[in-house]
C-alpha cells in the first residue's frame, strides 16, 4: 500500500463532493421549489393558518361582496358565498379536506393575509386578518348570464375587449359551494361534471365562429381576397366519397368573402382552408393563441388546440378551416378572439382581480391592464369587424340585434359526435362584441347541444348585451 | 499551541449550544420545563466528563470526534425532546451508553492491530449477523431485520456491519505484501490448482474470498429488503478496497458488479421497483406510498432559512420522525440553514476519522479507520439524499441524530475504535 | 410576549453558535492540511557535545534523526552507545505530528533532558540530553 495519504485524500476528496452536492441540492429545492412545495394541497401546515386567520373578503367591480368568512368558531372557518351557485366556478372553494380551486387558490396568499410570500418576515400580531380582493366581475351581468343558460350545459365568458378585465365567467351545470361537504359525493359522482369550470376548461369545437381565424388568415396572405368571387354550389368535393356542405345544403352562388362570412358558408371556407394550407392556418390560429399557454391573473386557462395538419388531406384541412375536424378550444379562448378584433387586432390580458385592499380600505396592489400580444393588424381587425357587425345585421347573427345598438358577432354551430351511435345536437355559439364603435363588451356564449348558433347562443348574447349595456 | 485555543472555544461553544437549545425548547410552553433544563445539563456532564478523560489520559488522540458527535447528539436529543420526551430521555440513555462504550474501548484496547488475528471469527459472526435478520427477523416498516428480544428490538445488520469492516481489514492488510503465508486461506488449497492453470495474478486469489463474502452480505441485505444497508456496504467494501490496492480498476469492476447486482435486482423484487417509482415521482403517489418523502419536503421547505423556531413548526406531520426522518423535522424547525450545517457537521466528522487513518502506522488499523469513517459518512448521504428525494428513499437511520439504541452504540463503537487509531498514530 | 421574543433571540443564536463552531472547526481543519505538508519534512539532528565513555562518538559530530532513533547498548539500535552506564535499550526517539518525543525505556540509569529525569517528553530546539555519561544537544 503505497502512498496511503494520497489514497486517502482522494477518497476525502470524492466524499467531499459527494457532500457538497447534497447541500447543493438541498439548496435547489430551498429556493426553486420551495414556494411551490410549499402551496401545495397536501401541506397541512398552511391549514392552521388559513384556519385562524380572518379570511379576506371577495368584492364584485361595484363592491357587492361575493363570499366572506363566516369567523373563526372551534379553530375552524367556513366561508359564505353570497351568490351560491352564479359564481361557484370561478370564485373557487377552500376545504381542509377537497382543497382550494379558483380564485381562492390563485390567491390564497393574499386572502390570508401575507403580503411578502410565503417565506417574508411577518409580524406576527397584524397578521391575523387577510387582505380583501375587490374582482372585475359585475355580479348583475353574471347572474343575468347565469340565469340565462336555464337547463342548459355551456359557458358565458365576457370581458372589455380594451382591459382584459372579465365581467363574467358563468359554467354551467353549477354547485352551491357553501354545500360543498354535503353534496360533494353527489358532485363527483355527477357525469355532467358539475366541477368543472367550462369557461376555462371546457374544450369545444368552435365550428363556424372559427372562420374569423380564418378570415383573418385569408386577409393576411391571399392579396386581394377580398375582390375574388367564389362559386358556392353548396358542396365542396374532394373526391369521390368525402365532400364538405352548407348547412341544409344551401346554395349561395357566386358569392366575394363578406357575404361567405355573413352567410357562414362552408364550401367558400373550405376552400379557403385547403388554399391557405395547414401550416398557415396553424401560423395565424397561434397568434391567437391557440396551442399556446394564455397568461391570465386570477383563472387558469387550459390551452386550446389546432391539430397538425402536415402531411393531412384536403378534407381534414377544410374542416379544420370551419373549426371542425381535431380543432378543440375553450370559451375564453373564443372571447379572446373576439375581444382582439374588438381591440384593434390586439389582445388583452384576461384580468380577474381589480385591486387587493386591507380592512382600512387601503390599497396594497393595484392590476393594470396588460397586453398579451397583437393577434393582427388594425387593418385587417378593422375589416373582419365590419363583417361581424353584418352578421348581426343580415346574416346568421340577426337574433342577436340589439336596438339602438350596433352588435357584431359571428354564429358557430359545431358539429360533435362524443356519444357514438347517437345523433347529437350540435353545440351552440356565438361570439361577439358591442357597440361597434369603441366596443365596451366582448363575449363568448356556448350552450351544448343548444343546437343553431344563431338560436339559443344568439339569444343569450342579445339578453346580455341588454343587461350590460342599457342598464 | 493555538491548537488549545482552538479546542477550548469549540468546547465552550458546545456547551453553550447545548445549553441554548435546551434553553429554548424549555420556554416553549407557558411555563418553563425543568427536565428540559435537567436534561441539557445532563448532557453537558456527559460531554465534559467524556472530554475531561480523554483530556487527561489519552492526550495524543483525536480531541474532535467527540466534540463533533456530541454536537450532532445534542441536535437529536432537542429535537427528539420536541417530538416525544419520552424518546428523548431513552436517546439520552443510548448516549450515556454510547459515550461509555467510547471510553472503554480508548481505555482497554491496548492493541488494536493485535485483533487482525481474528479474521474467521469476524466472518463468522458477519454472515451470522447478516443472515439473522432473514431468517428470523420481523418485518418492521419494509425492511425484514428487526430482532426482538424481550422488550428490545435492534437490527442485526448493523452490528454485521462492524464486524463486516474488521474481517474486510484483516483479509486486505496484507494485499500487495509477502505475508500472505502467515494467514491460511482456506480457498488456497482449493484454488491453487486452478489459478496456476491459468496463471492469475497472486493478488486476485486474495481478493476472491472478501468478494464473496460481500455479495453474500449484499444479497442478504436485499433479501432483507434493506437496500440502504446494501448501499452502505458496497460503498465500504469499495473504499477499503481502494486504500488497500490503490487500484482504480477494481473499483470500478466493482461498481459495475453493484450496478448489474442492482438491475436484476430490480427486476427480479418488485419492492425495488416500487421505491424507483415513488423516488422518480413522489407527487404522483402523494397519498399512498409517497406521502413519506411529499411531507418530508414540504416540512423542509416550511421552514424557511431560519426555521419556525423550536415547538413552533408541525414536525410531527411527518411520517416516522422521530428516525428516519428527523433531519426533516430539524429542518422545519431550526431551518434549512442549520440542514445544511449538519451536512457540514457530518463531513467534518468524516474528516477527523479520515485523518486518524492518516496517521495509522498499520494497514489494519489504517483499513479499520477507513471502514468506519465510510460507514458514517455514507450513511449519512444515504439518509439525507433519501429524505430530500435525492436518491431512493431507504430505510437507514441518521447516525447520532435518529433515534436508535443500536445505531448510537455502533457508531460510538466505530468512533471509539478510530479514536484509539487516531492516539497509537503518529 | 416576552417569552415569544426570547425564543426569537434564541433561534438567531442557536444558527449563530452553530455556523461558529464550523468555522473554527474549519480553520483547525485547514491548519491542520497544512502540517501534514510540513510534517514529512521534519528532520532534527542531535549533536554530540560530550561523547563520555563511548569509543564511537567523535565530539561535535552531527547525528541526523528522522522519524526515529533507538537509543541504547545493543548493537541493533540505530545509536550504539558502548558506556557502561547505559542500558541495552535505553531510549527512543520518535516523531509524533509535528514534534520529536523522547521516551526512556525503563533504563536503570536514567535519561535526562536538561538535567531532569524524564519518562516521556517532548523535545525542543536547544534541549541538552544527558543518557549515561554522553550529553547530546537537540538542534532543529
């Protein structure tokens, strides 16, 4: 055994390395993961604090209060929802046993009272109150929107197409969460899956309301597309079996793109689809963020999704271009669309919490309206705009018109088939905003198998834009 | 001479740690807790009397490796005292035990390298040790090694361990030297004609029988499902191994042999295949078989840089505490901070025990050190990496820190032996 | 409150105290890398102020030491010393971390370090050593 120091120093220094991983690893976990790991569901020990600190108080725009702690009894504390069912969803529930979802999860620090993080130094004798959070929501168009969808499955999302801020995000089916522990079997059990937040996770075809996508991308890289005249002979064939038909077959004849749009027409659409192409479809559906995750304060939207179309045949790149085929999106992501074209081609920042204020009524944060990125030209938003207000003028959209008021919109009745052997009505939609000039609403409403957009989808538009607009 | 300075501060700083700690659990109630008070000044007599003897008699040994274990001990106990007082009382016991167990061996082993004689006898009692655990043991938290006698219960395998590191020593001091001859193998005989057939190196024939004897202990150790102690043992055999040959080639046959030994052990036993699974993703299994290490991460991270402070965070949300999972606990509580000082704690310890073997003037003593520094040393990576899901998670203890009668005596046994190799050195 | 603001302090000290010891355990550390460096290096010769009665010694002569040398009349000692006054395995000299120890081997006469009798001590530069009738002087 020669040179034993040597030996000895090498295997002093292996270990020595060993050594410094571990407490490098251990400081990893410390400062990238330790925030997360702390929030997560299964730490008990944020449960004795949100169970003995005073749980701030969720506001509406106008300062109606939504849900407020009910006081702490027996070390416990439950919370009020003042609205029960309208606004379940998004305002979220806290249960030491089912967790928190919603808004009371994206701000369970605030609402509990900590305003450095998780890790700040707080004083421990102020800290027995959480913060209050006043939310852009106005509770007279939730319910309104609500009540609305009646017996109906579906989803109403409205925001100010110039802020992002949302005005309403109903779901239905809904829950009462101040029964939550009682009916929580029930709810689980439930297939129609009254848990879920459809708004923000429920994915859809979007059918014809599509076509503005498509529009868009049309306007963007065929020049001249506005002048071209398409023979619409009510079918669109791609070979001996597949073809792709109007609704009711209707013919439309020799038609330019503002009345295919108006008219919805699936033949000049398909076409369009399968001339465009499906890398250029897929180019414009992601700037409108399809594919792509949206950033947003207070909801979290589950990403939206156009296929891959490389290497795909005509027919499915059609139906695509008519928002059928693989095409999947969420209700908020149609709001978006809508509320870009409404914002000049821009997108806002869906916003859901206005302010974050303490017991003195004073201001500990303020959020301001944010871009997320611009979807196309005002040029382009412009024209698509005017083809939206015809739409509700004298197209499929007319049940939407409001008097006095110069709605825009565009119908969508998809098509879906996700019970096999069973004819399913398809869904019902209609996307838009209002007034045309310096739009003040933009929305996305979706009744399933509500059948025609321009039916029960139209409808719901036109009551809300009543409601928001002319009271 | 600055050499006494140095001790004294780190001497006093002891007792003052030992002191605060005490201090500071006692006031966590309303009302102050004299047996916490009792108890920490119980455990500064214990330090200063320990110390004072080696002080006195045995100056020229190693003045650190008691100072550095009672720090650790001292962190258990507080902590031990916080979750189960109880507990914390029978460690204190185990540690006066401990302590004892140190001092005899420094007093009455005159000496050490007269004990390489003994070669059969170790393996022996290592095999018997091992297979002890298989044949007759309870299964106790998913490791098949638990013994019971009367009221107490101890782990054979880790006193295998011991005797493990002194038959390796014995079988490998004479590597490389002449004085084969003297120790008569019994695969000599058997052997000889074969290796003379073709011709192998002398050396390996030396190698073979400790080979064996190692994959028969990892193999029990798996059948155990103790996959911690097999870790344990591969990494001792692999450093003695080296400090005997200084051939880097062997350890690496080595850890090739351990990752195919490992591979088919993971297809043959579905119990390594579930801890891979849980390690790989805790989140996933958070309520079944991962909650261990979900709720050892999330007390870690609870605390904060600086802790809650003692009696103020939920330690006891963490499954198996008071053992295994007691660095997580130390975590929530005195903060990531003092985590990572006792990591540093550990390698200092390791470095002391390194050096005595240094400073060993023969092979057995010198192997002898260095086994027992690995076994420390490794067994504290091994926990700690498995708490905070940097490796599989096994079921080892923290030495000096968990709780565990026979896990303090071995270890005080093992620093006891290096503290005698560090005094007969130069 | 005031036992919730002790335990605060107390917290703080305890993280102190803790990273303290480290730290002086650390700087022992790396003193301690540092001699072992030094320590293989150290040699310290004995020379020869009054050879007494041994016929082999030359006065003024310089006996280098490194590690060890036995001292005493048998001839299988490194320094063969012929007095009558020694004993066959007087004494050893050996080295110990960084110093030189002279240990007397139960010898009937004695060994002597500066006029003292010694059984075991440590040795420094200038040390007169006095075994039998022949005085040496430690030079490092």
């Amino acid at each position: 055994m020669e040179d034993i120091s040597k030996n000895i120093k090498k295997v002093m220094i292996i270990f020595l390395v060993c050594f410094v991983c571990l407490i490098s690893y251990n400081i990893y976990i410390f400062v990238f993961r330790g925030e997360k790991i702390a929030l997560s569901v299964y730490n008990n020990r944020l449960w004795t604090d949100r169970k003995q600190v005073l749980r701030g108080s969720i506001f509406d725009r106008n300062m109606n209060v939504l849900v407020k702690s009910k006081g702490i009894k027996n070390k416990d504390q439950q919370l009020e929802y003042m609205e029960g069912k309208t606004c379940a969803h998004v305002l979220g529930y806290m249960d030491s046993i089912y967790g928190l979802t919603g808004l009371q999860k994206l701000y369970d620090k605030e609402l509990m009272g900590k305003r450095k993080g998780l890790f700040g130094f707080e004083k421990k004798y102020n800290n027995r109150v959480g913060l209050n959070i006043q939310t852009t929501l106005d509770i007279k168009l939730q319910n309104k929107a609500f009540n609305l969808l009646g017996n109906n499955k579906g989803a109403v999302v409205a925001l100010n197409p110039k802020t992002g801020e949302i005005l309403a995000l109903v779901s239905k089916p809904s829950y009462n969460p101040n029964n939550l522990r009682k009916d929580w079997d029930k709810l689980r059990k439930d297939k129609n899956f009254p848990l879920l937040n459809r708004a923000v996770s429920g994915m859809y075809a979007p059918g014809s309301t599509f076509k503005i996508i498509t529009t868009v991308c049309a306007l963007e890289n065929i020049k001249g597309i506005q002048n071209k005249v398409f023979d619409d002979t009510g079918k669109l064939a791609f070979n001996n079996k597949e073809s792709l038909k109007n609704y009711n077959g209707e013919v439309l004849g020799k038609i330019k793109l503002k009345d295919a749009f108006i008219h919805s027409s699936n033949v000049v659409f398909g076409s369009l689809g399968v001339e465009l192409g499906g890398k250029k479809l897929d180019e414009t559906a992601e700037k409108f963020y399809f594919n792509k995750y949206i950033p947003a304060d207070g909801i979290i939207i589950d990403n939206s999704r156009f296929p891959e179309l490389q290497g795909s045949n005509d027919g499915d790149i059609a139906q695509s271009a008519i928002g059928q085929g693989k095409i999947l999106a969420t209700p908020i992501e149609m709001a978006l669309v809508s509320s870009s074209i409404a914002n000049d081609g821009v997108m806002m920042k869906p916003i859901l919490v206005r302010t974050v204020f303490d017991n003195n009524g004073k201001i500990i944060k303020s959020m301001i309206p944010e871009r997320v990125d611009r979807a196309t030209t005002p040029q382009n938003a412009v024209i698509v705009k005017r083809y939206m207000r015809d739409v509700v003028k004298e197209g499929t959209g007319k049940a939407a018109n409001v008097k006095g008021i110069e709605v825009c919109g565009k119908t969508g009745t998809a098509e879906h088939d996700d019970i096999p052997n069973i004819d399913e009505s398809p869904h019902s939609w209609f996307v838009g905003f209002a007034p045309y000039n310096n739009p003040k609403i933009a929305f996305a409403v979706i009744v399933e198998d509500g059948g025609l957009g321009g039916g029960k989808a139209a409808y719901i538009a036109r009551e809300l834009i009543k409601e928001y607009l002319l009271k | 001479m600055n050499d006494i300075k140095d001790e004294r501060k780190l001497l006093v700083f002891t007792y003052l740690l030992c002191i605060m700690c005490f201090f500071n659990i006692s006031i966590v109630g309303n009302i102050i807790d004299r047996s916490a008070l009792i108890l920490g000044i119980v455990m500064c007599v214990i330090i200063s009397y320990s110390y004072i003897i080696i002080k006195r008699f045995f100056p020229d040994g190693d003045k650190y490796i008691l100072v550095f274990s009672s720090i650790l001990n001292i962190i258990g106990i507080v902590e031990l005292y916080r979750l189960n007082q109880l507990l914390a009382i029978k460690q204190t016991l185990w540690y006066t035990l401990g302590n004892a167990i140190f001092i005899i061996i420094v007093i009455v082993v005159s000496d050490l390298k007269a004990f390489n004689r003994y070669k059969y006898l170790y393996l022996i009692l290592t095999i018997v040790l091992m297979a002890l655990g298989t044949f007759w043991g309870k299964e106790i938290g998913g490791a098949k090694n638990w013994i019971r006698i009367g009221a107490l219960s101890f782990q054979p395998s880790e006193f295998g361990k011991i005797t493990l590191i002194a038959y390796l020593a014995s079988a490998l001091e004479d590597y490389g030297t002449q004085k084969q001859s003297r120790k008569f193998s019994i695969f000599d005989s058997v052997f000889d004609k074969y290796l003379k057939k073709y011709d192998i190196h002398e050396s390996y024939k030396s190698l073979i029988e400790p080979a064996l004897v190692v994959m028969v202990c990892l193999g029990f150790m798996v059948l155990q499902k103790d996959l911690g102690s097999a870790l344990i043992i591969f990494a001792i055999s692999a450093t003695m191994l080296y400090i005997a040959t200084s051939k880097f080639k062997y350890v690496i046959t080595c850890i090739i042999l351990f990752a195919i030994g490992s591979v088919i052990s993971y297809c043959m036993f579905s119990h390594v295949r579930i801890r891979i699974k849980i390690w790989l993703d805790p989140w996933k299994y958070a309520y079944s078989q991962g909650s261990q290490i979900v709720q050892s991460l999330i007390a870690i991270v609870s605390g904060g840089l600086f802790g809650s402070g003692l009696g103020l965070g939920k330690p006891w949300l963490i499954p198996v505490v008071t053992t295994d999972f007691i660095y997580a606990a130390i975590c929530e509580e005195f903060g990531i901070l003092v985590g990572i000082a006792v990591i540093i704690l550990y390698f200092l310890l390791f470095y002391r025990l390194m050096r005595a073997a240094v400073s060993a003037k023969d092979n057995f003593s010198r192997l002898l050190a260095v086994g027992y520094s690995t076994m420390i040393a490794s067994q504290a990576l091994v926990i700690i990496g498995g708490v905070t899901g940097a490796v599989p998670l096994t079921g080892i203890t923290l030495p000096l820190v968990s709780y565990g009668g026979s896990s303090l005596v071995i270890t005080y046994f093992s620093l006891g032996i290096v503290q005698k190799i560090s005094e007969e050195g130069i | 409150m005031e036992l919730a603001n002790l335990g605060l302090v107390l917290k703080f000290a305890i993280i102190v105290i803790i990273y303290l010891i480290i730290f002086f355990a650390l700087r022992i550390m790396y003193k301690d890398i540092r001699n072992i460096g030094k320590r293989t290096n150290r040699t310290i010769g004995l020379e020869i102020i009054k050879k007494g009665d041994n016929s082999i010694l030359r006065n003024g002569a310089l006996i280098p030491i490194t590690n060890e040398l036995t001292i005493g009349r048998n001839e299988n000692n490194i320094l063969v010393l012929n007095d009558l006054y020694v004993s066959s395995f007087h004494a050893k000299i050996y080295l110990k971390n960084t110093d030189y120890i002279i240990e007397d081997n139960k010898s009937t006469n004695g060994t002597f370090v500066n006029d003292k009798r010694i059984l075991k001590t440590i040795l420094k530069n200038g040390d007169e050593i006095k075994i039998g009738t022949a005085l040496f002087k430690v030079i490092g």
